[in-house]
C-alpha cells in the first residue's frame, strides 16, 4: 500500500513530494467490472488512456496480489499527479466553505482517496492514499505542518522555493513511518 | 452527438436517415424540422384499436405525451445484446429523407432507402419497428409529384405546401402509432412460452429468431414471398420483407386480458418453459421467471406514454426481482421507475409544488441501480458481457450525476429542471454560458456558489457522483461508447468549474480519439473506419479538417476535425498553465510583412512580467502534457502546430526543462518547420524566443573618420590655439544650456559604413540559430546587409550590423527584424529608454517582486495571463485619466554629407620617435595624401604633449600665486613642444594630391610625447540649389602620436645681478697680451661709463656626458650687443658674466599687475599682500621681464651641430638685483676738490680707478655734490650730507635739508660743501637727495658715498 504525498504551493507548484510504501496490505475491494480488462489497443494514445483511467495499476493489483510495488515509474508517477492535481478542484471549493485545514477524504479517484491540508499560506498539502485512516494521517499532516513552518522560518525560503531540505525529507519520512 | 438525456428511457429513437442524394444542407433543414418535434400528444396519434396491435396504443383522450428523440446514428451491432434490457437504446422508427423533383425519381429514392436501412439493420433485428420515407419537393413550384398509392412507405411533402409543420406532425405521429403497433408484437412474442425462454436465457437475452416461432398459417403463405412485397401500408417492410415471417402474430396472445385492464396485477402465469430452467438453472431462479417480461412490459409503456401502466409494471418486476440474483435486470427497473417519476412531474409541471426533497427518493433508486450495476458478475467471461454491463453501469451513474446537475444548473427541482431531463439542448452543459468568459472567473465562481445554495446541491456532491464512473472498466467500452461517457464526464466537470478534472478526462478523450486515428491508419484501410457507427467517418489524413461528422469532441464544434482535437489540446495545456499559443502561428504571405513588437507595450510588460513571475503549475505534469500534445500535432499530423507548440513551450517552460528537453523540443520544432515548408504549408510560426534584443548602439566611427561640427564663423576669426591650450577644450560656463547634452545624436557620414552593435539574449541552453538579423531603420534609406548567426546557449553574445546611408538627413534606428530559421521574420524596437518609461518599468518590477513574495492569488488564477488581465484591467482604469501616453523616441543619428579623407602617407621620424635635448628645436615633416574624392580646402593643426595635462591641472587648482600662474601660462604658450607655422603651410589638398606640412618640436624636459591633430574639411562646397548653406561645416582629425625623449644636460643656477665694479672697467680698458678668453672677457667688460651699468652673473652646469659651449647674448637699445661664451664641460659649472646697461621702467610699467595670459576669468584676487608689497612685488616681476628680454642664453654641442636655447626662467630675482639692474631716479656723483679759487686746477689726490679720495688733514677742501635728475620728470629735490665720524670733520654751512630747487628732467645742481678734515684717517661721507612729491612727503630717490683716506700732510 503506498501514499503519495504532495506540497503544493498557492500557484500549484509541488514544492515537494514524497512516496511512502507502508507494510499494511491494501484491502482492495475491487468491482467485478474491473477485472478481465482488454487490452486492445497497443498505440501510445491507448497506453495513456490506460493508465489514466486506472486499468494498470489494476491490473497490476491483480498479478501481483497483495504486493506493496505497486507504483512503477514513469507512466503511473505521471498519472498519481494528475490525480493529486485535479482534486484541487475539490479542495478549493471545499476550502472555501469549511474552516478546517483538515480536509478528510475530500476526494476520490480510480482507487485513490485524497486527503488534504490547507495551511493559513494557501500551502495544500496533498495525499493519495487508499485506504481510511483519518486519525492517522491528521496527525502526519499536523506533523508535516510543523516542519514546514519551521522550514519557512528561513528568510530566504519563499512561498515558491522548492523544499530541497534533507532534514525535513527525513523527519517526514519518519513521520510517515509513523502515522502511515 | 446529441447530449445525453436524463430520461432517455422514456424517449422513442428515431433515426434520420438521408436517401438518394440529398444536399448536406437540405439534410439538415429538413432533419431540423422533424427533429423540432420533441414530443407528441398521446390524443394526436391515431389509434389502430381493433386488433391486439392496440396493446400500448394510447387511451382515447388521455392526456400524456410520447416523447421522440432524433438520432443520425444507428446503435452499433455490439449493442444488440441490449435490445431488450433497454429497447430505448435503439431507433424503434426510421425515417428516410430526400428530396426529389421527379416523380418517376421516386422509384429509386425507395429503392435507395429500402437498401440503406437493410444495410444498417442486420437481418433478424428486432429494432427498427417502423419506417417511413418522407420525400421533400424541391421547390421548382411546377411540378405535382402525384404518388397516389403506388410507393407504400414513401410520403411526398410538397414544396407549395404551406404548412409543413403541421403535416409533418401528423406523418410522425402515424409513424408512432406503427411503432405503438409493433410494441404489442414484440410483446407477443416474448409472452409465449419460447419467448420467455428467451428472455431468461442470459443476462443479455435477445429475441428469439423468427424460425424458432411457431408458424401461423396465414404468415407461413407470406413466408414464401421472396421478392420485396407490398406489405399493408403500416407493417414493417423490414421485418416482413427480410424474415418473411411475422413474429409478433403467431403466439396465443396470452396477455391481451391483463393489458386491456391496464393496471390490474398481471396474472402469474406459470408458463415458463421448463427447458429453460434446466438450462440455466443458475441464472434465473423459477420465481423471477416473469420479473424481466414484467420489466420489458414497463419499458414499452413507458416509450409509450402510458406511466400509471408502466409504473404497475415496474413495481411487479422490482418485487420479483428483489431477492434474486438478477442485478443487472433489477437495477434496468430501477432506473426505469425512476424515470417515470420525472416524466410524471414534466406532464404536470404546471401545479406541481417545488419539494426540495423530491429528488432524494429518485436519487436512491438511481443509487441502488448503480450498486447492483458495479455489482454484477457476469458469468460467461464474454467480452461483450462485460462491456455492456460497463455501458448500462456508466450510464446509470452518469443518470444520477445527470438529475443532480439539472437540479443544480436550472437553480431548484422545478419545470426547468424537468425539461432539461427531458429534453436536453445544445446549451445544456452550460448552465452560466454568458459568464464563463474567463476574465470573470472570480464571479464565474461565486455564481456557481449561489447556485448551490439555491438549489441545495454542491458541486462536490455532483463531483463524488462522477467519480464513480471512471475507473479502469472504462477500458471495457468500445470506443464510441467511451467517448460519449467521457466527453459528457468532462463537460459536467466543466460546467461545475473543476477545470482540472475536466483536462484529465480531455486527456483521455484524446487518447480515444487519437488512437482511433492512429489504429486507423495503420490498418491502412481506406478512410472510412470499419465500424460505421462510430462515426469517425470521413477522417482524411493528409492534415486537412474531416469535412463531416468527425469526432464532436466538445459538443461544441463536431465538425471541425484536426482544429477541434488541437483546440481541446491548447485547452487541457491552459488549464495546466501552459500557453501553447504564446507563439502565433502566421501565413507567409509577404516576406517583407513583419510583425512588430512595440518595445514598450504590452508586449513589454509581458516579457518584464515573463522574467520576474513566480511560476505556475506542475512543472513534471506540464512537460508531460506538452509532450502529448507534441505527440497528437505530430499524429494528426499538423507540423505547424508542433513547431508553435514546441517553441511555445519552450518559451514559457524553459526555466523548469532539463537540457535534453530543451533540446529535443528545439529540435522537433526545427523538424517540423522544415517539414511543413517542404510540403508546402502556408502557415508558419511568428519568431518565439521572447525580446531577444537586450541593447543596441551605434559603434562610434574611428577617430580618423569621425566629422566634428564646427560653427562656420570659426572660419572667419583668427584662429589662435592660445586659449584652447590653456583652459582645454573646456567650457569657461559651468552650465551652458546650448551645449547639447551627453546623449547627444551621433554622426554618420554619407556612402560611409558605420557599425551598430547588437547584443542578443539567448535563455536556453542550446544555441540558437537566427537565419537572419537586419537592421530596422526609418528616415534615410541605408544599405544594408542581414547577416546569419548562432547565438551560443545561455548567454548574451554581441553581434556588429554594418550598413552605409545613402543620402545626408537623419536616420533612426527602430530596432532589428529578426527571423528564426523556417519562421517569420519579426520586428523588435527597442525605444529610447526615458525617465517615465524607466520610472514605470521599475515600478511594475517593484510590483511583480512584490507579488512573488506575497501570494494574492491561488490556483487557477494565479496562472500567469489571468495575473496579467487583472493588472492590466487596473492599469486600464487607473491610465484613462492620464491621457495620451508619450511618444517612443528611437535611437536617432545624423548623416552628413559626404566627407574628404586624409591619411599621413609618411612622416620624418623614425619610429614615430623624437630625440632632443632640453631647449633645442628641430622640424617633423607629415605627408599627407587625400585619399578621398573630395578636395579639403581647410587644414588646422592642434598639438597635444604630455606637459600640458600637469600644466593645466595645476593651472585649474587655480591654488597658484599670480607670479606662478604666468609662469605655468608662459611656458605652455610660448614654449609649446609642437608649433606650425600657418602660413606657410599648404591650404588644400586636391584629390589623390600629396603635401607635405612641417612642424617644429622643441624640447621641453619631463615632455614624453605628443599628439598632432590635423583638421581637415571640405567647407566651400558647391551649392546644389539656392538654399541657405547651413552655419557648421564638418571637420575630420589625423592624428599623429609622437614618441618624444628629451635629455636635460644644462643647468643654470644662483642668477646674480651686481653693480658694475670701478675696478672692473678699469681693468677692462688696460690692454696687454693677454690670452684669446682673456681678451674676450675684456671686449665684453668695456663698458663707456660703469655707472650706467650692472652686471649680471649666472652659473651653469653641466650634467650631461659631453661638453656644451654656452653662449649669453645681450640685445639692448642704445647698445652694442655683446655676447659671453664659455665651454661646459661634463660635470662642471662655469659662471658666466656679462654687463649689462642698467634698465629704467616707467611708473605706469611697473605698477601694473601681473597679466594672466590665458583668457580666465579672475573673480577676485586672493592676495593677502598690503599694497607696499605688492608694488615690490609688481616692480620685480617687469624687471625681471626686462632683464630676460635682454640677456639670452644659448648652448651649443661640443663638436655638434645642435643648438638650442637656454632658459632663465627658473631664476628668481631679489630685491638687491633690482636695485642694481634699476636706474636710480636721480645720480649723486660727488668729488672733493680744493677750496681754494686760486688752485682750479689742481686737484685732490685719488686712487687709481677714482673711487677713493686722498686729501691730506687740515686742509680745505670743498665736498662738490652734483645731482643729475634722472627720472623723466620735473623733481623738488633736498640734500642731506651726513659726515661720519662728524666729530673729525669741520664743515660750513647746513648740511641738512640743502634744498636743490627743482630740477627738470636731465638737468643738473651742483653744490659744494666745504670742509676740513681735522684728523688722518677714514671718513665716509653720505648723501642723501630727497624728493618732495605732490602731497609734501619727502622720499629718497638717490644717495651717494665718497670715501676718503686722510692722510697727514
């Protein structure tokens, strides 16, 4: 089971991502429809709708049952983007007209939950995860917050600089260990 | 594509068929008309009731409506397994349009029908149920096609008839009754027992094949027709003609009881056939044996109209359905149920209250539909299986998003709602079309707010509902079936203003899309698809628009073909923040058309903006993005597209792409701008890289060509170098307001070339080629070359543009027009910079910095155009009131005529270098050839030497006493290094003429080198017409830089001027055989009378390692000129005398001040000095001037030919010289004589040269004082005699204040004192002479000294 977190800044600029495999198996629960796929088309164009649409990580699920390398590289890195991306659309309505920073289960896509939370500086922070565990990630996203401020205390760090920082990648990934 | 429509299960499909060969056009009119009948009145259709055909037909008088839906596209064969789960999916009717003048034309037009439809509908389809033919009269006005009954199927409308609604109507709803017929065939056929069989067979059942049926008697004889026959008039010709049977008749009408009572419980009739259960015992359990006939019953009421029916129907069937494991047909009756209750509340919408819960009940049925849907397992692992399942699962969710977006769009469940359910239009997905212009999204936002709240829905809800059909099963679909779901997917999430989501699913419509085109054309099969119903028909691959029915991909444009699919590309890449478009894309047309970028527009702001603006998006996304829309440009293939959207990635992008990336987009764009000329494209792309101009100058010309302007009354005054060598060229006015400022305009030369330096920017990391860069210029025409150039990655890099002005005037330089190789040239300006302009453009960085750190703006609109819009809207507002703005001034030259050109062909020295010594003089010769076609008719010569700078630096201190001050001036005026005697100099030089000029150096010690200038310029040229010639003329300057080496060798020192010596002369005047020096030392020293006389003395010292012979002259009036000289050798000094007359002065002489000259302006005299010390100071300085004027010092080389001139200049001069040098005012000459009358003639005894007196003692003698005036006035004069020691001495008479009387100029008073010496010894006797001047002061103006030795006699 894998979470994919993302930092965007207010002009949805990722100012860092992480990709974290916890040990926990995925429950799938997936519908009938989505076995058997065809593969019918083996042009670019159809491998793209493929892997938009969801059917390889499916499919992967369904050779390699229970496996935790679900996210391979290239394609499906891209897709767990454009997801992440397009829940802001969500996100932004939903923050809005809630005053939480906690926005639980905001969206759902193909398989993926998202999760997020909105800083005070319009930061979001994003995650794709597939399983529930409200408490759980509020309290990574508390953490994450932490060492993000603590990060912005840097008066040469803007709200559009990336996070090259090793301290915080590791004090995340801990976190994650933790709360994920 | 016609939009998807929340109650299509209530809609009868009619397809339209064009036949025979209709025009486009006519199609259109006439499918628009019939298609304007969206519903027809139960009451309007004609009821067939005497047979059990009239199962559905309407009651008399009852009030509901049949609702139609047109359609141009059958259903694909693979949804053939549908046709009785959802029998609304299929055209139950076909009408068939043309339009025809001839009667006997109407032959073929059925014939031509009756083969299309049979090519559409495979044999043995259950669906069309009905067909007609409707011709339309072409409007010819004459001919009557009279048809009678001769084409059953075929309905003539002619053109003089004037109301064709209204016939139309009637012929739809003839057509619907047939179809109302049919329905109770169909039924019948599944009532019996083998139908039933059939339709629990599988969970997509089909009808059974007509040979399966039982045969009746009367249809076995219709059986044998084999040839098309001619059916009764409202039978279906298909059905009959193809299968030769009917279905429907030959069952036991085992219902017509319970459909007659219409909405009694149906009886449950056992009458399952049991071989079916034995079959498939696993699929369809004994008790829900009639759910799914129930089902099929509720459907064809509901296509009926008949809702009180159907929805008895359907409560039956959901209550058999219930328990059993038939998902897929449950969930079918769901949805149907569901569908009733809009109808219901459409029919009645006039007294229905709005309830706000009304749709929660509908939308759980949906809900539980969709479940069942996602739950169903098929058993046959058939592909097909699946992707119906997928299709009757997309579709019911997508019903679900569908009344939850009516609701919300149409503000509340009310009629609005209800008709968008019904009949959904062309504007259906935009709900707030006149506000999603993207310049109010903030509105466009709130709006979609108040919508929510009006209508109790947010959009998330509508969202979560969407999501729920995308997953990987959307793989299960076949293509058109998926494009329909994803398009309406994305145009919900459009409409709900979730612009990301709606880009990802455009995404996938693309992908569908493009790999329709790609398979497609790999198969290498002619244009048309294989499978017709898809309707990417028509698709030509050479790059030009499909002319029809290619993929509507938004249903906005469905024909536009390639423009559509890369308008849906730009639009995904926008969403994403990267404007594809940020290179146009232009026509060549006109190589010499350039577009013109205005340096200071908005252009500008853009690019200022462009440098400073904080980043939008994704950058990985955003690459990735581009990368596709590459792909499809280059799949469709439209080559100008890849190369504009490849360059416009690259401009916008390139701060976030690797090198590779760049690279290969540079790359696929060059590619693809080669590939386009080549075949011909007329289109290509506008230059891309943003400004790529950062600065321009116009290279000054050399020095030797540079023109200077000169006021042409410099002609006319002397021109003297005197002030220009002192102050410099420097204005005497700290502030003049005529002389033109720094910036001022340079000068060209006419037919001369000139340079102009460019630099270019090139951002990225590879090099940038330019095919050509040139100079844009207005005013003077030029002549000019462009020039090719790579300019190197990530840098800035200068290039030199050349070009000759072909006439005299004033040229302006714009800028440069530059052309990317295969795009079109583009012109770049680059105005002068002014101080608004810089103040503006500083402010708006101040503003964009300001901007980056702070963030106002989230999300989609902190995409760089949106930021921009905003800004300029406000600037907008805030500018109208500040009127105009200001002109753009460009970068402005003058060009003057054409100038002469000289050149120094040769000169005297060897390797430009001088030797001298210090003080000597020699001459440097210039040749000189014009070189040019002009005549030069004025030469001027200025020089420059390394003194002069100090000189002049000092002069400027201006810290320097007067004395000093002349001194420095003196020596820079009358001892320049360089001098050049006009008037012997050549006046013009004609062309290819040679002159020689000669110059005269002087050596000047701590000179190092020097600088001839020679100007030069044609002044009286020919007048061409009768203008007035303009004030200034043009010169050229030659310049010539000497190497100058001066050796200082001879020292003067201790300057001394003294009282001639008695003694002296008297030893001048002894001849004797003395030696040749001796002898000329006496030649020098005799003098006439030595009182008149002084003598000046001077030391001189050789430093150098050869001997120099030094020589003093003497030039005074009145005397002879006398010289000194002596040989110096190395090392040693020799002093130097030589007498000198003594000098008088007039009054009005000496008391001048020191003149200055230069032509400086003295404010005030910063002397300290009281006026005694400065009369001093004033009488030294003309005496000394005086004395140089006389005495001239002169070396000569030992052995050598060199001379020169020794100066004085450093001597300074005391007070005890002057005295010496001066003439005394008035002489006192004074001589003892003896008393006595009676010895005249003897006299008092002295010593040899007459300076001492030898009286004896106590003798009288008479002391004879003879006073001369010898100033040149009138003077009062007094005498005082003072005798010392007095005591030893007996005078008579007073010897104080003796008064003289006065005394004319040259006139004499002698006066004798009588005396005696008492006692031996030394007396000094003294006199005084005192004038009185006007105001009664007495002055000294003389004395006098006799010494006498008194001896004892």
């Amino acid at each position: 089971m894998s979470h994919h977190l993302f930092l965007l800044s207010p002009s949805d600029t990722p100012l860092y991502q992480l990709t974290h495999y916890s040990s926990k198996p995925a429950q799938t629960t997936t519908s009938p429809l989505a076995s058997n796929l065809p593969s019918w088309s083996t042009s670019a164009f159809a491998g793209t709708l493929t892997a938009l649409s969801g059917a390889t990580s499916a499919s992967q699920a369904h050779h390699a049952q229970g496996g935790n390398i679900r996210i391979g590289g290239g394609q499906d890195r891209h897709v767990i983007q454009m997801i992440a991306n397009a829940s802001l659309d969500v996100i932004e309505e939903v923050m809005r007209k809630e005053n939480a920073m906690y926005l639980k289960s905001v969206d759902k896509f193909n398989e993926w939950t998202v999760s997020a939370f909105v800083t005070p500086g319009n930061m979001k922070f994003v995650l794709l995860h597939e399983t529930r565990n409200d408490d759980g990630i509020k309290a990574f996203f508390n953490d994450v917050w932490e060492l993000y401020v603590k990060t912005m205390l840097n008066p040469f760090h803007t709200a559009h600089t990336p996070i090259r920082s090793t301290v915080f990648d590791t004090r995340v990934r801990a976190s994650a260990k933790k709360y994920l | 594509m016609e939009p998807l429509a929340f109650a299509s299960l209530a809609h009868v499909r009619v397809l339209l068929l064009p036949v025979g060969n209709i025009r486009k056009p006519d199609f259109e009119r006439w499918a628009g008309e019939i298609a304007g009948f969206e519903s027809i009145r139960l009451g309007d259709i004609p009821s067939h009731s005497k047979d059990d055909r009239a199962r559905f037909m309407p009651n008399p008088l009852s009030s509901g409506f049949l609702h139609l839906s047109f359609t141009t596209h059958p259903a694909p064969t693979s949804h053939v397994p549908l046709s009785l789960i959802r029998p609304s999916d299929f055209p139950l009717g076909v009408i068939g349009i043309a339009s025809c003048s001839q009667t006997d034309a109407l032959s073929s037009v059925l014939a031509d029908f009756n083969e299309v439809v049979s090519n559409l509908f495979p044999e043995g389809a259950t669906y069309p149920l009905a067909k007609n033919c409707f011709v339309f009269e072409e409007s010819d006005g004459n001919t009557n096609i009279d048809v009678g009954n001769h084409f059953p199927g075929l309905v003539v409308i002619p053109a003089l008839l004037g109301n064709k609604q209204l016939h139309i109507g009637t012929l739809l709803a003839d057509l619907c009754s047939n179809i109302l017929g049919e329905f109770a065939t169909v039924m019948q056929a599944l009532e019996s027992p083998l139908g039933n069989e059939y339709l629990n067979a599988s969970i997509f059942p089909t009808l059974p094949p007509p040979s399966d049926l039982p045969r009746s008697l009367d249809h076995e004889i219709r059986s044998h027709d084999s040839l098309p026959p001619l059916p009764s008039q409202h039978s279906q010709p298909e059905l009959a003609t193809t299968s030769g049977a009917l279905r429907s008749k030959t069952p036991l009408p085992l219902k017509r009881n319970s459909t007659i009572a219409s909405g009694l419980m149906p009886p449950r009739h056992a009458s399952l056939p049991p071989p079916s259960a034995k079959k498939k015992p696993a699929v369809i359990g004994a008790a829900s044996s009639h759910g799914r006939l129930f089902k099929v019953t509720g459907d064809l009421f509901l296509l009926a109209g008949r809702l009180e029916d159907s929805e008895i129907w359907y409560s039956e069937a959901l209550a058999l359905l219930k328990g059993t494991q038939d998902t897929a047909w449950h969930a079918a009756a769901l949805e149907g149920s569901a569908v009733i209750q809009i109808v219901q509340a459409w029919a009645s919408t006039a007294n229905e209250p709005s309830d706000v819960e009304l749709w929660s009940d509908i939308l759980d049925k949906l809900k539980q539909a969709s479940a069942l849907y996602h739950r169903t397992t098929p058993q046959t692992e058939s592909e097909s299986t699946f992707s119906l399942l997928t299709y009757l699962y997309t579709h019911s969710v997508l019903r679900q998003a569908l009344l939850l977006f009516s609701v919300w769009s149409t503000k509340g469940w009310g009629p609005h709602a209800f008709s968008m359910m019904m009949h959904p239009d062309g504007s259906f997905y935009s709900p707030l079309a006149n506000s999603s212009a993207p310049s109010r999204r903030r509105s466009f936002h709130s709006d979609l707010e108040r919508l929510t709240t009006i209508s109790g829905i947010s959009r998330a809800q509508i969202a979560s509902i969407l999501t729920q059909i995308h997953g990987p099963w959307l793989l299960h679909l076949d293509e058109r079936e998926r494009i329909v779901v994803l398009q309406a997917l994305a145009s919900i999430y459009g409409a709900l203003g979730y612009c990301r989501k709606e880009a990802y699913i455009l995404r996938e419509v693309l992908g569908c899309v493009m790999d329709l085109i790609v398979c497609g054309r790999e198969d290498e099969t002619p244009i048309r698809t294989p499978n017709p119903g898809l309707g990417i028909r028509g698709i030509t691959f050479d790059g030009e628009p499909a002319s029809q029915g290619v993929i509507g991909v938004r249903e906005v444009e469905p024909v536009e073909g390639n423009d559509s699919i890369l308008r849906v590309v730009k639009q995904i890449c926008k969403i994403h923040g990267v404007d594809l478009e940020a290179v146009k894309l232009t026509y060549v047309s006109d190589r010499q058309d350039f577009t013109t970028m205005e340096g200071n527009g908005f252009e500008e702001a853009g690019n200022v903006a462009e440098t400073t603006e904080a980043p939008f998006g994704w950058p990985e996304l955003q690459i990735g993005i581009v990368r596709e829309a590459l792909a499809v440009a280059e799949a469709l293939p439209d080559y100008p597209s890849v190369a504009q959207f490849s360059l416009s990635s690259l401009k916008t992008l390139h701060e976030v792409m690797s090198q590779a990336e760049q690279y290969q987009m540079y790359q696929a764009a060059t590619r693809a701008l080669a590939i386009a000329k080549r075949r011909g494209d007329s289109r290509t792309v506008e230059y891309w890289s943003g400004k790529p101009i950062v600065s321009l100058e116009i290279l000054p010309l050399p020095l030797p060509r540079l023109p200077m302007e000169k006021p042409l009354s410099l002609l006319v005054q002397e021109f003297t170098s005197r002030g220009h060598v002192i102050a410099g060229y420097t204005d005497p006015f700290l502030y003049n307001p005529r002389r033109q400022s720094g910036r001022a305009q340079s000068t060209l030369v006419q037919g001369e070339p000139f340079e102009v330096v460019i630099t270019l920017r090139n951002p990225f990391v590879f090099d940038l080629e330019l095919q050509s860069i040139r100079l844009s210029t207005s005013g003077v025409p030029i002549e000019s070359e462009s020039i090719t150039l790579t300019v190197p990655a990530n840098s800035y890099h200068p290039v030199k543009l050349s070009g000759k002005a072909l006439h005299a005037g004033t040229l302006v330089i714009r800028g440069c027009v530059v052309q990317a190789p295969g795009g079109a040239p583009c012109e770049f300006t680059l105005p002068l910079a002014t101080d608004d302009e810089e103040d503006k453009r500083g402010g708006q960085q101040n503003a964009n910095e300001c901007d980056m750190e702070r963030v106002k703006r989230s999300g989609l609109d902190a995409r760089g155009w949106e930021k921009r819009r905003s800004r300029l809207s406000g600037v907008d507002l805030g500018s109208t009131g500040q009127g105009a703005k200001p002109t753009i001034r460009h970068l402005e030259c003058k060009v003057i005529e054409e100038q002469p050109l000289l050149r120094i062909r040769r000169t005297s020295l060897t390797h430009g270098a001088v030797m001298l010594y210090n003080g000597e003089t020699s001459t440097i010769r210039l040749v000189l050839e014009n070189v040019s076609s002009l005549p030069v008719d004025f030469l001027a010569l200025s020089f420059d030497d390394s003194t002069i700078g100090p000189a002049r630096q000092t002069l400027a201190d201006d810290n320097l006493p007067v004395f000093e001050t002349y001194e420095t001036e003196y020596d820079l005026i009358y001892r320049p290094v360089f001098s050049w005697d006009k008037n012997q100099s050549p006046h013009s030089i004609h062309p290819g003429e040679k002159t020689t000029l000669t110059l005269n150096c002087f050596g000047k010690v701590g000179c190092t080198n020097g600088t001839i200038n020679v100007s030069y310029a044609y002044v009286h040229r020919p007048q061409a017409n009768l203008q007035k010639p303009p004030d200034v003329f043009h010169t050229r300057q030659l310049s010539f830089s000497a190497l100058v080496t001066v050796y200082h060798m001879l020292e003067c020192d201790s300057m001394d001027i003294l009282p001639y010596p008695q003694d002296a002369a008297l030893v001048a005047h002894h001849g004797g055989d003395d030696t040749p020096e001796l002898q000329a030392m006496k030649s020098v020293m005799k003098i006439p009378d030595a009182v008149d006389w002084c003598l000046f003395s001077i030391t001189v010292r050789n430093t150098y390692g050869i001997p120099f012979q030094v020589t003093f002259r003497r030039h005074q009036a009145g005397v002879d000129d006398a010289s000194t000289t002596a040989l110096v050798p190395p090392g040693s000094s020799t002093r130097l005398l030589i007498p000198i007359k003594k000098i008088s002065l007039s009054m009005e002489q000496t008391t001048k001040p020191v003149p200055t000259l230069s032509d400086k302006q003295f404010v005030v005299t910063k002397s300290s000095l009281t006026s005694a010390e400065e009369h001093a100071q004033r009488e030294l300085f003309w005496y000394r001037e005086e004395l140089f004027r006389t005495v001239h010092g002169e070396w000569k080389e030992g052995g050598g030919a060199r001379q020169g001139s020794l100066s004085l200049r450093q001597q300074r001069m005391s007070m005890r010289m002057l005295e010496a040098l001066r003439l005394e005012t008035t002489r006192v000459q004074m001589s003892l004589v003896p008393c006595d009358e009676g010895d005249a003639g003897k006299s008092i005894a002295s010593n040899q040269a007459g300076t001492r007196f030898l009286p004896s003692s106590d003798e009288f003698v008479c002391l004879r004082i003879k006073v001369t005036n010898l100033s040149p006035s009138a003077l009062v004069l007094s005498l005082n005699v003072n005798l010392d020691p007095s005591s030893h001495i007996i005078s008579q008479g007073v010897l104080s204040n003796i008064p003289l009387g006065r005394l004319g100029s040259g006139d004499f008073h002698e006066s004798e004192v009588p005396l005696v010496f008492i006692s031996c010894g030394r007396f000094d006797l003294r006199v005084e002479v005192e004038s009185l001047n006007s105001s009664g002061d007495l002055t000294q103006v003389g004395r006098g000294l006799l010494r006498a030795t008194v001896m004892a006699s």
